[in-house]
C-alpha cells in the first residue's frame, strides 16, 4: 500500500512562474523525498513601477511516504 503527504509551499523567481516552479520543486526536494507532483494553485506577480518585478506561484506537493 502506499501512502502520500501533500505539503503546501510558495516560490518566487524574478524570472517567470516556470522559474518559480522549479526553483519550488528543487528546494522542496532537498527536504522531501519521494516528490510524485505538484499541483499549482495560484499564480501572482509583484508590480513595480508598472513592471512585473517578481512571480510568485503557491502549489501542493505530492510525495510518497516510506515504510
């Protein structure tokens, strides 16, 4: 039987929210073994001066429990 955790967990990247994504699953997985996926829930970026400064993404981690 397996048996899976979900975590929540917010990224940012001046970048892109792909950019986010991954540097959220890459830190994630230093802490969490086991990562199956990741849900995104939300999407936001920060504006300054009229300019997209930073994106932000909020996602759901999937990962497998050991025995």
């Amino acid at each position: 039987m397996t048996v899976a955790k979900v975590s929540e967990i917010s990224a940012t990247s001046s970048k892109s929210f792909e950019d986010a994504i991954e540097q959220g699953i890459a830190r994630a997985s230093k802490t969490l073994r086991n990562i199956r996926g990741a849900w995104v829930k939300e999407q936001h970026v920060r504006c300054d001066q009229g300019k997209i400064a930073e994106y932000q993404v909020n996602m759901m981690v999937t990962f497998v429990l050991d025995d």
